[in-house]
C-alpha cells in the first residue's frame, strides 16, 4: 500500500435529455466545496437570528437540502412554488403556485434558488415579501448568469456565476428530466 493518494479526474460525460445533448460542466465535488463557503458565510452573518430560508421549488431541492445539512446555526426552512419557465426559456411572467403560509414580519429571510439568470422569478418574490414587512430578505443562488439580468437585484450569495448556457441537473431541468443528476451539465447541441 502506497502513501501517495491518487487524484481522479473527472471525465466529462456526455447524456441525451428528450432532443438535445448535455455534457458534464459543473462537477458534484465542486458544487458541494461551493456550498460549503457559502454556509460558512450565512453561518457567521446570521448567528443569533434564527433565518427563516426559503426554498423555491422545484428547482432548489437539492441546494436547499446541501446547504441546511452545512448551515450550524438555529434556522427553519420552509418550501414555495414560483415558475417562468417553459421548455428553455424564461416567459418572463411568475406565477405563485404555491404561496408562503409563514408569518415573516421581523423575520431574517434566505431565498434559495437553484438559478438567477433573468431575475423575474427573484424580483417578483422580493415584491411579494417586502409586503409582509421582514427584518431582512436575502438571495442565495447556487448558480447566477449576471449577462442575463434584466433587474436590479443584489444577490449576496451565489456559489458559481456562469454564462448564458443552458443548464440541467442538480436541481435543474429540460422539461422535467435531470433533476436527479449529481453534476451540473451544459446543452452541446
């Protein structure tokens, strides 16, 4: 037995979901090595206030559930449903499809996304809660494409931005399939 650890490279996979094909972009180890800084960071700015994260739904299932596993400070997460997707693009209008049933006023919030590329989704819901008075609302987005804003938002913690590319798995899907995926890949045709 050797004392030298070997060092695996990842092999870029290539998959087919419905017409189109995606190739490995983002791999698990460097998903999870993200989010651990970004709980280290939500650990320390928000001890002693008891946050109250949200997680939108379907998408940010699997951050929700990485980040809570990491995030050691006093917290409660709770699920909404917001939507502006249909096939690969955004129709830029969000719909509530399942509304927030907590009391947040004087709440510190943490809104949990898998994605911010247009920002409807995220400025919408900012509307929404700033009308039940919170302490304070914050975005945490696992991935962010900053040349797709079409908003002005301030999103504190976001684990990786990347380009405008579409993207499936972890979380995020091509019309319902690759939620289930460990890495993040990237449309090729």
């Amino acid at each position: 037995m050797s004392d030298k650890t070997t060092k695996t490279i990842m092999e870029p996979r290539l998959i087919t979901l419905h017409d189109c094909d995606f190739s490995t972009y983002i791999f698990e180890e460097e998903i999870i090595a993200r989010i651990n800084i970004l709980a280290e960071q939500i650990d320390q700015e928000y001890a002693g206030k008891n946050p109250l994260f949200l997680a939108v739904l379907n998408g940010s299932f699997m951050f929700a559930a990485d980040l809570l596993k990491r995030v050691s400070i006093p917290c409660e997460i709770s699920f909404i449903r917001l939507s502006s997707y249909q096939d690969m693009q955004s129709t830029g209008k969000v719909k509530e499809v399942l509304g927030l049933t907590e009391d947040v006023s004087g709440r510190h919030i943490v809104v949990l996304e898998d994605i911010v590329d247009t920002g409807h989704t995220v400025n919408n819901l900012l509307h929404q809660l700033a009308e039940r008075n919170p302490a304070s609302v914050e975005i945490a987005t696992l991935l962010m494409k900053p040349e797709c804003l079409q908003h002005e938002l301030n999103i504190k913690y976001v684990a990786k931005s990347i380009p405008n590319d579409f993207v499936v798995g972890y979380g995020l899907d091509y019309n319902g399939l690759g939620r289930n995926l460990r890495d993040i890949y990237k449309i090729v045709s």
